[in-house]
C-alpha cells in the first residue's frame, strides 16, 4: 500500500505538468488571433430608435422633420381678396354715361349686354314715337296719345340710365363676394337655381 500510493504520486505529477507545459502555451497564444476574428465577422445590427414625430410616415415623406420651420403650410386660395378693376363711384359714372360700361369694366358681360340692348330700344321707340308725333301734328289727329307715348319711351330710357349706374355701383361694392350662381336638375325632374356662398 505505501508503494502504490509511492508510484501515484509520480503519474499526478506528470498530469500536472502536461497541463502547464510550455507547448500548450504556445498553441493557445498562435490560435487566439484566428478565433478573434471570426468571431468579430457577424456583429449584430444596431438598433435605431425610432423619432416619434415620424412613425407611421412613407418612406418618402419628409413633411414635418427639423421642426415647425419645415412643415408645408396649405395657403388658403380665397385669402387674398380680389380689388375691383374700377372704383364703385367710377363704375356709378360709366353706366349712367352709357348703360352696360361699368359692367363690362367688372366682367359682368351679360348684364352690361342686356343694359345696352334695352338701351337700344328705348331710343329706338322714342325716335319711333317722336317721328308718329310729328305726324299726328301734322294731321291734327292722336296728338295727345303720340305725346303720351313719347313721354314713357324717355321715361324708361332715363330709368335704364339709372337702373345701370345703380346695378355697376353694387357689383363693384360686391367684387370680391365668394358667391356663384348655379343651376341644377332636381330628382323630380324640375330646374332649380341656387346660391352657393364660401363661408371658410
């Protein structure tokens, strides 16, 4: 028994000394650079954080970073006012000078039309009566009722005068009045006209 644990001795000693032998310490110091570098191969993605003024956005959008200097504002199309092409007193003068010229100077065309072809009438049918006049004079005969007649052609021509020179003062005051006037086909079947005004 004393030899047995005499010669066990010698066989732990030599197992401790393989381990500590100068040759292992060599392999260890030639791989540790290899191993190095595969592990260094595959690092793992960083992970961005993500803005949360920009979650949820297209990858293309790109309203609204760097802060409120950067953001598109919608420009309102009705926040600039038209300015009349004339004044309300000048389009006052224009049609009572000539019934329809201050609706044309405002691009009211039609109505500057039909001023001016009323107007057209009028002096037509006071011509008219004034040439019967001269006749009825002649003939002695209807006098009074050509007379009559005549009056109420000058009548309505000098109100046409005025009917326009009142109509051009309102549309100029009213220029820039956001409001259309349109016509639609009702499920009835009947034609209805209506008002359409911007309130925003």
């Amino acid at each position: 028994m004393p030899g047995n644990a005499a010669s066990a001795r010698p066989a732990r000693a030599k197992r401790g000394s393989a381990c500590g032998h100068p040759v292992c310490w060599l392999l260890l110091v030639a791989v540790a650079p290899c191993v190095a570098p595969l592990a260094a191969q595959n690092p793992p993605a960083p992970v961005r954080p993500v803005p949360a003024d920009t979650a949820g956005r297209a990858p293309g959008d790109t309203a609204g970073q760097g802060g409120d200097t950067a953001r598109v504002r919608p420009v309102r199309g009705d926040s600039v006012r038209p300015v009349p092409p004339v004044t309300p007193g000048g389009a006052f003068l224009r049609s009572l000078i000539l019934p329809g010229w201050g609706q044309a100077r405002l691009g009211r065309n039609v109505t500057g039309g039909l001023f001016l072809t009323w107007e057209g009438v009028c002096a037509t049918m006071v011509w008219k009566a004034q040439w019967q006049l001269d006749y009825a004079r002649a003939r002695g005969k209807f006098v009074a009722s050509h007379t009559q007649e005549r009056e109420d052609w000058i009548v309505l021509l000098v109100f046409n005068h005025f009917l326009a020179a009142a109509e051009a003062w309102v549309s100029a005051n009213l220029y820039d009045f956001p409001a259309t006037l349109k016509t639609r086909r009702l499920p009835g079947g009947a034609v209805g006209v209506g008002l359409e005004v911007r309130l925003r």
